[in-house]
C-alpha cells in the first residue's frame, strides 16, 4: 500500500525503538515486543524495490474523462486571477495519468513544495535551452561542411557552454537541497527530519527514481509534447552520470559517440570529471564544484534577497522564482508556462485555429477541435504540433564583463515563501486514497512520444 510510504512521518526510528524486550518461554529466548499499535506496525514495513521497466503515462484522455478531470482536478480561478497555465496546470495533468503504482502521498507531497517548483522551473528552462542549443550545433556542424571555421566560432560555442553550465548550476543548487533535506524537504529526508534515524535507502531510491520520471514527464508536457527522448537521455545522464544511464543502456542509442567534438564541449561541457564506477558524481554534482569563474548569487537566487540584479540573473530569476502571471511579459520563454489556457484543450494540447475565421467559427472550432484532440493518437497530435513553434527561444543576456564584488558578508535575508497550491494538493492525497481503496487497477494505453 501506499501508506507504507509514509513511515518517516510516523515518527519510525532505530530498527528496536518504540518497543520493550520479553523472555519468551516457548522460544526459550528474548524476543523484542513492540509498544506500536497494530495498526502502525503494518505502516513501518520497508516499501519496495525501485520501479523498473517502462513507465506508461496515458495521454489519449477521451472525452469523458476530460470532463472528470476539469470537474474535479483542474485548478479553478480565483477572483482576478489571470487564466494562464501554470506549472501547478501541468502537474495536475501528470498525476491525473501517471499509473497507480509510481504514486505515493509523499511524491505528491514533495511535487507541492516550494523548492520543488523551483527545480521543476529550473529543469525545464534548462531542458528548453540544451534542445535550443543542440538544434543550433547540428545546423552548425552541417554547415562547416562547405565554410571554414574562424576563430569567432569558439567565441560562440564558448557562450553557449557557459550559459549551460549557469543553468546547470541553478538545477543543481535546487537538487542538492532536496538531497540534504534543506529547507522545506526536510520532512523527506531518508533518514528523518533531523537526520538521526536509521538510513531507509530503498525507500529513498524508490522515491528519487519516481520524481525523476515523473520530471521526465512534467519537462515534456511543458515543453509542447515534443523531443521526449533528448528530454528522458539528458535528464538521466545529469542525474545519474553517462555511466549509469539506464535509458541509454536500454535503447543503446549511441548519441553521445555521435557527438562531434564540439558538440560535446557545448553540450556536455567542461566540468566532467574521470573516475572509477563508485566513485562518479552526477554532472550536476560536478558542476557545484567545478573550477571556473560562477556568480555566487546564483546558488541563492530565488532564496535570498539580493538588493540588485544584473540583466542575466535577473532573467534566470523570473524563469526560476518569479511570479508565473509575468514570466511573458517580461520577456522570459518557458515553455508553455504563462501562455493563455483558451489556446490549450483540457489536457494541454494547442489548439490550431485558422486566423480568417470569424469569431462564431472560431468558437466553434475550437470546440471542435478540444474534442478530436481526445481521439487522436500522440503521435499524430505531437507531428501536428512540431509544425508551428508554440514558445520562443530563450535568449540570455550576456554575462557581465566585470565580476560582482564580494561584500563585506553575504546576504541572508530570505524571500518571501511562496506558497504551492495547498488546494490542488489535497484533491490528489484524496484521489490517491480513494483509488488505493478501490484497488482497481487502471489500464494506461502505452505512450508514442
């Protein structure tokens, strides 16, 4: 059950706490009695391995369900609220058709924290920029095949390298907060709250790997349905090292050995460090420590107050912490994020609409259309979709020429908490509750991506 998941908070310890130690006549032995009711000794067992295999999210909702979900999950406006997506949108949309056995009521938990919409926004800007970047070095290497390469070349490539290791960096400081169990995480940490509980590793391994793919899923949807591959290859190889990617050792792509070797030193970058098996760091791990020239505000943008901002950071802030209602029009692209719903059907397909017809037509067909988007397959609604461009490329200002100087101390006043959707949620710890009572099994149809 996915009530076992929840042992930390039960206050679960040392492997002989919350009991007392008996002389049994029949064994003839001591034999440790515990003090727990029954019904709490069943919630301490140890979960599960770590899921395995392919993990099928449905996502040729029909028409009836579409309505289920706007009825009961969709976020609901409040008074004067703008009616824009929001990443709380795309996560309603990813739990409503992950499969029952990836959920749990702490994964739900943690999808609600503040920290992790700030990994989850820094993931996707980074996601949306490697794509941007790896489009722009294949039509480069392609035309070097008929120009010569100048010395402005490694100028160029040399930005697009630094631009990916600053957001590296901010997807890194976002991860290793929730790996310490820092700030509002530290109700997930592993070994408890105050870190001195017995290691509950497979539970920590099943949790990691689930958000993981469930990230993977979330930067999709986001991200327009398209390139779900790069976005599952990358996210793998920054977590897990290209060592342990187990999404290349099981398609066998060999996309790394077909990088050029400009490719690789843009896109896989210079912090890469040559070890044994166990002793490698993720990628994302390498960069908090690499050795070259980083802005310290960027490992507390988001979190502390900075009195001023230059125009990067600044633009890395509204992508990663600002407010969601100002992410267009302040010139910030993330995906679909800030983007109006009425362009999206229910389960965030975009809806293509011809510009002559007249505004009757165009309500009509928009109808028409939400409704024919629930029966199409994936495929063909992702190859509709990657004909128009639906968000603009992200463009980062340059880096300042000078670097900041440090102040006499650093600044530590916090920024305001922001405040996740306690609303949203609630609705799905209770549709959780209620399918794990039910113990009906769903059927997801597999995904074509």
């Amino acid at each position: 059950m996915a009530d076992e998941e929840d042992d930390e908070d039960l206050g679960f310890g040392g492997l002989y706490q919350d009991g007392h130690w008996e002389w049994d006549e029949r064994e003839n032995e001591i034999v440790f009695i515990s003090d727990l009711p029954p019904a709490l000794v069943e919630l301490v067992k140890m979960p599960v391995k770590p899921p395995t295999g392919t993990i099928e999210f449905r996502d040729d909702v029909d028409v009836l369900e579409q309505i289920r979900f706007r009825r009961r999950y969709q976020r609901k406006l409040k008074p004067g609220q703008p009616d824009i997506i929001t990443l709380q949108d795309i996560k309603d949309i990813a739990l409503f058709t992950a499969p029952l056995s990836i959920l749990n009521p702490q994964l739900i938990d943690i999808l609600h924290t503040a920290t992790c919409e700030r990994f989850l926004r820094a993931l996707l800007l980074y996601c949306q920029y490697y794509l941007q970047i790896a489009e722009v070095m294949s039509q480069r290497v392609l035309e070097l095949e008929t120009k010569v390469r100048t010395p402005e070349c490694d100028v160029i490539e040399r930005q697009y390298r630094d631009n990916l290791a600053d957001l590296k960096l901010v997807v890194a400081k976002e991860y290793s907060t929730g790996i310490i169990g820092g700030d509002d995480t530290k109700m997930f940490h592993h070994m408890g709250p105050e870190k001195k509980r017995r290691s509950l590793s497979d539970k920590d391994a099943r949790l990691c790997e689930t958000l993981l793919r469930i990230c993977v899923h979330i930067i999709w949807l986001a991200l327009g349905r398209k390139s779900f591959n790069q976005i599952e290859l990358e996210l793998h190889r920054l977590f897990k090292s290209e060592t342990f990617n187990c999404v290349e050792h099981a398609i066998n792509s060999g996309y790394l050995a077909k990088m050029t070797r400009e490719e690789r030193r843009v896109l896989i970058g210079q912090c890469v460090r040559k070890d044994k098996k166990l002793h490698i760091c993720s990628p994302l791990i390498n960069e908090v420590f690499c050795d070259r020239r980083i802005d310290y505000r960027l490992l507390g943008l988001g979190v502390i107050e900075y009195p001023e901002l230059p125009a990067r950071l600044q633009y890395i802030y509204q992508a990663v912490a600002g407010p969601e209602s100002d992410i267009r029009e302040s010139g910030v692209s993330l995906g679909i994020l800030g983007h109006p719903r009425a362009n999206f059907d229910t389960m965030l397909h975009p809806l293509v609409v011809p510009a002559a017809k007249s505004k009757s037509r165009v309500m009509s067909q928009s109808l028409q259309s939400n409704l024919d988007q629930s029966k199409i397959s994936t495929k063909s609604s992702t190859t509709t979709g990657s004909t128009k461009k639906i968000y603009e490329d992200i463009i980062l200002p340059h880096v300042e020429d000078e670097e900041p100087e440090f102040p006499p101390e650093f600044p530590h006043t916090p920024l305001p908490p922001r405040r996740c959707s306690e609303t949203q949620r609630r609705r799905w710890q209770r549709r959780l509750r209620r399918l794990l009572r039910a113990g009906a099994p769903r059927t997801h149809s597999h995904v074509t991506k």
